[in-house]
C-alpha cells in the first residue's frame, strides 16, 4: 500500500461540471469521497441516479484508477471503469477529468469532468 499519495480524497465532495451524452451524472449528482491509504471509496446519488458507489486506487500523481456501479432512475443496475486525472484550480479545489467506459448495457465510452465543492 502506498502512503505517500500528493493528493488526499478523503471527505471531499464533486459535482459534475460536464459529461457526455451517455453519461448518467448531471449537476445534480454529488460524489463524497472517502481515502484510506491509497484506497478510495465513494458514494453518490442525485439526478438520474438513485444510488451509486466506486472503489479505487489511487498512484502518487492522485489519479485514480476505479469501477463503479449505479442504479438509476429506471431501475436499472449500471457498472463501468474509470481513469481520473486531477487538476488543482486556481482557488485551491480540484477538478478530476475522466475518461470512463460502460462494461454493462452498450459499453460505451465518455468523459466528464467533476469539480470539488
């Protein structure tokens, strides 16, 4: 396990400034982080999304590499994989860009980025 991450997630919140069309998160959607080590967990929910969790690891540059899965509004369960890449704004937050694929429904691929609230 590493310990010596530059970036810790832990009890921070993002919201989704952009995504692609296939993807299911909105502005409404808020993710809360949680970091232990270079394990990263989260939980998020809003907008088309009734309930959402991701698990990842985070490498020394703070991105994270995780799958997620989701229900949303349609009832339906949604799994996928993602690579976030950290950038430090000007106001000290951090805005995560992604790059994520489906592994269910029609694996497709799209990319979002969230800002830390």
């Amino acid at each position: 396990m590493q310990n010596n991450v530059m970036i810790n997630y832990n009890n921070k919140f993002f919201k989704p400034v952009r995504t692609t069309a296939n993807g299911e998160t909105s502005r409404d959607t808020v993710f809360h982080y949680r970091q232990s080590g270079n394990v990263l967990t989260a939980e998020y929910s809003g907008g088309k999304i009734s309930a959402g969790h991701l698990i990842g690891l985070v490498n020394e540059q703070g991105d994270i590499d995780m799958h997620y899965h989701q229900i949303n509004d349609q009832g339906e369960l949604m799994i996928g994989v993602c690579h976030s890449t950290p950038e430090m704004l000007a106001n000290g937050k951090i805005r995560l860009h992604e790059k994520w694929q489906w592994t269910s429904g029609d694996k497709t691929s799209g990319e979002s980025i969230l800002d830390e609230v």
